[in-house]
C-alpha cells in the first residue's frame, strides 16, 4: 500500500465527522506548507500527523492530534510561541494545543499567527521550494478504539 492508502485507511477507523475535519485540516496545512514532509504516527493512543521540514521527527512544527472524541492542532514547541491571546492549552515544558472544533479554528487570526510563528520559529527551515511527501513512522499493533462506544440502549455520542 501506499502512504497515501495507509493514511486514508488510518482516518477511516474514526467517527465520520472526526474523520472529516482530520481530511479537510490535513489538507489546509499541507495547502499552508507545501514543502513540509508529512510524518504519520498510527500510535496506540492517537493518530499523529505531523508536518516537519525533514523526515526528522525533531525537525516537526505542528502536528493533527487525532482521538476517538477529536481533533487538536499541537504545537510541538508552542511554550516558546508567542501567545497574546492565550489560545494555546497544556502545561508542559515543550508542546502546547489548540482544540480544532472545527475548520474556522485555522482561519481564526491567533492560530494563524501561532502557525506564521511556529513555522518561523523552526530550527531547520521548510524547504522554500519543492513539494513535500508522506511518510509512515509507526503503526502500534495495538490501539485504543478509534470511535467513542456506543451506550448501552442509546446512540453514541460523536466527539
């Protein structure tokens, strides 16, 4: 298969309205960042898709947190991003997100600026010409559940 099939199989596991918004946000930032190398991590807790100037894990900017109940916009270096509008969510050393309840959320000016500022930011810059590519990094044997259940004498609730 290729990393194209794997990847459209990997969002398939998902709810279809998190399936979705993980589509169409893909393909704003690969819009935003044509040169970036798309990393895909198929882990046991998320799916991870992450846009870096290289095939070095290190060297990624953002990357689309994927979960059974939704989607967030990480940062990998967002403490050191600036933040006047204090969007960005998490209190670790390093990584700071954004909850993409929907599209609008990467049209929104602080998460563009927070984008224009992450991409800036990097060590190694994104090649300025050229067209990035996807690469699968890791696919866990075992994973939590990909869709939230369904309750007991009910229908589920979707993210």
């Amino acid at each position: 298969m290729s990393p194209a099939q794997q990847v459209a199989g990997f969002i398939a596991k998902f709810d279809p309205t998190i399936a979705s918004l993980v589509r169409r946000a893909r393909a704003e930032l690969r819009r935003r960042m044509p040169t970036a190398v798309e990393l895909v991590y198929d882990n046991y807790n998320a799916l991870a898709i992450g846009f870096s100037s290289s095939e070095r894990t290190s060297d990624a900017i953002v990357s689309l947190a994927v979960y059974a109940r939704g989607v967030n916009l990480y940062f990998i270096y967002g403490a050191h991003l600036p933040d006047p509008d204090h969007v960005l969510q998490g209190g670790g050393n390093q990584g700071r997100f954004v909850r993409l309840e929907s599209l609008a959320t990467l049209d929104a000016a602080p998460v563009k600026a927070l984008l224009k500022a992450a991409i800036a930011d990097g060590d190694t810059p994104l090649p300025p010409a050229g067209r990035g590519y996807t690469v699968v990094k890791s696919i866990s044997r075992k994973q939590r559940p990909r869709r939230v259940p369904k309750k007991a004498g009910g229908a589920g609730r979707a993210g």
